[in-house]
C-alpha cells in the first residue's frame, strides 16, 4: 500500500499546476501556431469551433471531414493542411526517435502493487486500455481509484494531472472519491475539484462530450480519460441485427476518437466493457462469455483485461491481449480506500 504523505507534501498534490509540464509543451502543437504560417486567424476560430485545437489533431482528420466544416472551402483546407505539415512532422522516423518517443509514457498505478507489476507499471498513457468482466468485478472500483491516483505525483507513481470522467451507467460516486483520496493522503476537496464529470445518456451525446474534450485538455494537463462503460449506450440506441452495421461503424468511429485523443494528448484512456453469452465458447467452458463490441472494439483496444470476481473482495484480472504484456493474471482486492494488494 502506498504510503500516506506527508503534510508538506500535500500542497504539490492540491492542485496541478499548469507549470508542472512545461517540458511537456513539445507533445502538441497549439493551433494558433497556423497564423504564423499565414492561415487567417478566422479560419483558425472555425477548426478551434470544430473541437480542433492542435495540428496534432488537426492532421489526424481527412480533408473530407474538414471541408465538412463551415466556412472551409477545398482550397482553405488544402493551404491549412500544408501549413500544418511544416510545424508537425507526421511522415517516418526511425526506430531510435520512435523509442524515444515512447519515454514520455507514463503508467499511473492501480492502488496495487501486484496489478500494477502485471500491467508493467500500471495503466499506460498514450493507449487505450480496456477492461471488461461481469457486474462486481471491479472495474468500476479500478476507475474510482484512478481518479485519485493519477492526481498523485508521477515520483510516486502518479500521472500528475487532472481526469475526465464519461458516464454512461450512472455508477460514479464521489464519495468513493473522497474515502480513496483519504487513503492516498491527499485532500479530498481538491481531488474531487480536479475531476471533470459528465453523464452520457445517448451515444451521440457521448460522442460529442469527447469533442468538446479537445479544448479542455489544449489548456489544462489532463492525464486520463475514463469512459464507463464504452459499450452500453450503443446496446440501448441500436437494436436487432438491421441496425448492427450501422452501431458497429459509430463505435468505430468514437473508438477512433479516444485513440486520437490519447495519443494527442498524452493521456490514458480507461474504459470498461460489458459481457455477452458466448454459446459457441465450448463445452468445457462452464459459463462461457465474451467481450461486446466484436472485433472493431478489439482492434481498438490497445490493453485487454479481462476481469472475474474472486473469493469475497478479492478479484482477478488477466491480461487478454497486450502488444508487450505476458499472459498472466493478478489477484487484487477492493477496499473501502479502493483497488489495493489481496490479504490472504
């Protein structure tokens, strides 16, 4: 378990500074920057309208979704995107810059020491990590307790930044917030002012509560994105198998978006997925379930864990697919301070 900190130590966790990255300021390119290039500041105003604030995002969009924009002829687009390509550079490097690139990762720890050593150090920014299982098995309780901990130093493990919380199943709770950020020895009020929490009641407004995060995260140095559950609306707003390719392609889209703001931004995405029968899973398997969302939601996810409920609060998490994590599983268990190590 962490240890608490110490009271001097509390004034550095209180509220993030904006100063505390300025050797982060290289990760992005503020949109602003196009006027030097000659792009009119109104048409600058029009892409920051549209939720564009960097050239980083501004090049992860086809020119077809910005001529989309009002005001942006094909011609405007074109000397835009030229411009854009002279500050950021989005062609080839080489394995050594790529390396390079990966040491601005940073993984916010769990609240436990075996789950975090599972994840090689706890969940990482710069990806999207998923975690799916049956109602109970923690994976709301890991949210809540990532909220706490990313706001922790990163000399402690922490991300050092603020947490944007999407809600689609009406399970935050902030006096979850309150009892973990007592654990961690951090000052409850401040934790709580440090998170920004919105709750989504259809997948358009789920969409359009990640647009609208652009701007935020262009000024304040956000570190984590939860999404909880990613799933659930586009299982209520779409029914039947007539309408299955048109959900399918939505979830992609909205996929596609927290992949871009992760890798924009710096910041971890966190979200959580439901289970569905799988009566192909086999006969030997005694309760067979699967991950929703198929293989678009698959691909999307950087990280897979696959959550099961335990012996009493303990639980189980095993790594269902990672680019660079073994196959293995961690035991862990929920506490009234959050996610911390399993007593035997």
């Amino acid at each position: 378990m962490i240890a608490t900190l110490k009271a001097e130590d509390q004034s550095q966790l209180q509220l993030v500074e904006r100063e505390a990255i300025d050797d982060e300021e290289d990760l992005f390119e503020a949109i602003d920057k196009l006027i030097s290039q000659g792009i009119n500041a109104g048409d600058v105003k029009k892409l920051q309208d549209a939720g564009i604030y960097t050239c980083n995002g501004l090049m992860m969009h086809t020119k077809k979704n910005l001529t989309g924009i009002k005001g942006l002829s094909e011609a405007k687009v074109d000397k835009i995107c030229e411009a854009a390509e002279k500050i950021v550079n989005f062609g080839y490097i080489t394995g050594s810059d790529a390396l390079l690139r990966r040491q601005s990762v940073i993984r916010i720890t769990t609240g436990s020491q075996a789950l975090d050593e599972l994840l090689g150090g706890g969940i990482e920014t710069l990806a999207i990590t998923e975690a799916f299982g049956e109602f109970r098995s923690g994976k709301t309780q890991l949210a809540h307790t990532l909220c706490v901990s990313t706001q922790l130093p990163t000399n402690m493990r922490g991300g050092n930044g603020k947490v944007a919380y999407i809600d689609t199943e009406g399970t935050f709770r902030p006096d979850r917030i309150v009892s973990i950020a007592e654990r961690f020895g951090m000052d409850p009020g401040a934790v709580l002012d440090n998170i920004i929490y919105a709750r989504a009641y259809t997948y358009e407004h789920q969409y359009n509560l990640l647009l609208g995060l652009a701007a935020k995260m262009s000024e304040e140095p956000f570190r984590l994105l939860i999404v909880d559950s990613v799933i659930a609306l586009f299982r209520v707003d779409f029914t039947g198998r007539g309408e299955l390719a048109e959900r399918q392609q939505k979830l992609a889209q909205m996929l596609s978006r927290l992949t871009k703001i992760a890798e924009e931004f710096n910041v971890a995405v966190y979200m959580t997925n439901q289970v569905i029968a799988d009566p192909g899973g086999g006969m030997f398997i005694s309760d067979p379930k699967k991950p929703a969302g198929g293989h678009v939601l698959a691909h999307a996810a950087t990280i897979r864990l696959m959550f099961r409920k335990g012996k009493g609060e303990q639980r189980v998490c095993k790594v269902f697919d990672a680019p660079n994590l073994p196959e293995a599983e961690a035991v862990f268990q929920i506490t009234p301070g959050g996610i911390a190590d399993a007593k035997d």
